[in-house]
C-alpha cells in the first residue's frame, strides 16, 4: 500500500492528515514581544494584503533551546486567525508539546502572554503531488488564486483563503521532495476538505509514505532525528531556524560559541545505504572498531532505487567515506551531505 501511496505523491495527488502534530495559539498583551526573546528564529508580522484582494505572510521555522543549546522542539511560528489582532499560532509536533508547554509556562509572564492548545479547531492537512497546486487553486480557492500563484510560493509562504471561520491557509512546505502546500484550516473545515480531496481521487499518504519522502527531502523531525538531548547546532538547521540578526534568545551564547569558535561532535548526514534489509534505527556506525554515529531514520527510497537514510556521524567520518552498519564488518554506506534534493541526486 505504501507504494501507491507514494506514487501519488510524486506522480499525482496525495494527502496526508497531519495529526501527529498540534497547535498552540499565543494571546495576550504581547505574545511577539514576549516569545521574541524565546524562539531562536525570526518573528512573523501580520499577514499583508496585495495584488488585489490577497493576503499573504510568512510562517517562520524556529526553535525552542535551553540554557545549554538543546533542544525543547522544533516548530513553526505564523501570525495569529486575525491579522487586525497580535497573537501568534504555533505548528508543533504532538512529542514536543508538553515539554514545551512547561518550557514556555516558566518563562511567558502571564500579564503578557498566555498559550491555549486550540488543535481541535485548527486543522492542518498536506496536499501533495504535482496536481497539488492546481487541485487547492479549484476546491479551496474556486479559481481566485491560480495554480501558478502557488507554485511560486517560496518555503513557508502563505496565502489566505476566506475570512473568519471559513479561513484556510495555504502554505508552502519543503518537509517533503515532492510539490506540498499546508492547509491550515478550522476543524469541521478540515473533515469536509479531506472527503472532497479524497472524492477527487487524492490517496491518503500513511507515516511510511510520509518518511520516505521526509527523508529523500533530507529533513529531520523531532521525536526520531533530533529530540532533548541534541543540541541544535548538531542538525545542520541553523540556517533555518536561527535569525542571527536578532537580540538574546535562550541558547544563544551556545549556538554562537560554537558557530564561531568551535564545532560539534557530530552532525546530521545522509547516507545511502547497501543493499538489502533496511538497518534499525538506532543501527550503529563503524570506523575500524570504533562506533562513529547511529542512524535515526532509514526508509526505502523508490526514486534513488535503494536504501537511505539519516544519521549522526562523528566529525572525523569524511564526506564520502563508507562506513560499516550494525557491526564493524557490517554492510557499508557512504556518507553523504544534507541538502535539498541530497539523495535524488544521483538518480
């Protein structure tokens, strides 16, 4: 099944219900102030109106970090329902939450800002597909804004569809190395638009789908890739995550240290796997005898025609060098940077 799954994800039309993820709506007097010092990336502004009537703004990644730069979750940050109104909404992983949630409740002053879990009325789906663009432009935008206006959404661009509760939108996603837009919509919204998706013929894309993509994308999530003990330095994401331009956050003196006058131990890579049986993932890398790394997330890649995979690999582990999985005579995999497109590279 997984197979027609991900054939529709990259030849047609797919959807996936993004369940395994919350959000969080920020209010209060003032919640971008107050979380600026917080969240280690860029803060969003309210959405702005242009070329005629649409609305466009900007979903900012970000990350949560502790004194010691390790990580509390990954997240996306957007401007609050109304754009008339500060507040801010949070796209977080259903792992991180309640660890954020104590985070945040030990460093929000209540006079300021307040954090209410509001995923039961705020839906998220992810349209996947070449027909993606086309398919959103028809059934969540009846025609006012064009495929193509969507297809030149750059990562984390969004446009608004509809006002109040009828509010979707439509952001852009990189999670995954096929065409994606994010749906943000209200939750009796979410069940309506997932039977008329499915109606139109777009397959339900189920977690293995969904990783194999993720991984070909080269993109770690939180709770399998990175988790409390890694420092985010370590997963090749601050040039997403961190906006180096701002004041203190939480971390900084970490992540700013290591930037420029360290390294880490380890580092986020791809691999591409030998062939046969897909390893574990925690299966253990080898130099000689010597455990240099372990994988975090291995799937069959149809496209790259084998195994791949994402691992943490020891700084002395070169680019391109093969090393042992599972055992020091293991089968072998070559090490490989993380980029987009990192493992269709070749194909």
């Amino acid at each position: 099944m997984r197979s027609e799954e991900y054939a529709a994800a990259i030849g047609e039309l797919a959807v996936r219900d993004r369940s395994e993820r919350s959000r969080l709506l920020v209010t209060g007097r003032a919640p971008v102030e107050t979380l600026r010092g917080v969240f280690t990336g860029k803060m969003p502004s309210a959405p702005q109106t242009s070329h005629g009537d649409d609305v466009k703004g900007i979903v900012e990644y970000s990350a949560v970090l502790t004194v010691k730069g390790r990580m509390v979750a990954d997240l996306r940050v957007m401007w609050g329902p109304d754009p008339e109104e500060e507040s801010l909404l949070l796209d977080v992983p259903d792992v991180a939450v309640e660890s954020l949630m104590e985070h945040l409740r030990r460093y929000l002053p209540p006079r300021l800002a307040t954090v209410e879990n509001v995923s039961e009325s705020a839906g998220l789906l992810t349209v996947l597909g070449p027909e993606s663009g086309p398919t959103v432009s028809r059934l969540v935008t009846d025609g006012h804004v064009d495929a193509d206006a969507l297809a030149g959404l750059e990562e984390g661009e969004f446009l608004v569809s509809g006002t109040g509760q009828d509010q979707i939108r439509i952001v852009r996603t990189c999670e995954v190395a096929t065409p994606a837009l994010d749906l943000f919509v209200s939750g009796d919204r979410s069940a309506e638009l997932w039977g008329k998706l499915t109606d139109l013929g777009a397959e339900p894309v189920g977690v293995e789908a969904w990783d194999m993509l993720r991984v070909e994308a080269g993109r770690p999530a939180y709770g399998r890739d990175m988790d409390e003990s890694t420092i985010l330095s370590e997963t090749g994401l601050e040039g997403r995550a961190v906006d180096s331009a701002k004041g203190c956050y939480t971390g900084q003196e970490v992540v700013v240290r290591i930037r420029d006058r360290g390294h880490v131990n380890r580092s986020l890579r791809g691999l591409f796997l030998a062939d046969g049986p897909i390893p574990p993932s925690d299966a253990e890398l080898f130099q000689g005898d010597r455990v240099v790394g372990h994988i975090t997330s291995a799937v069959e890649s149809p496209r790259h025609g084998g195994g791949i995979a994402l691992a943490y690999v020891r700084r002395e582990v070169a680019l391109g060098e093969r090393v042992p999985v599972g055992s020091p005579d293991g089968p072998r995999a070559e090490v490989r940077e993380l980029g987009s497109g990192w493992a269709l590279a070749l194909t």
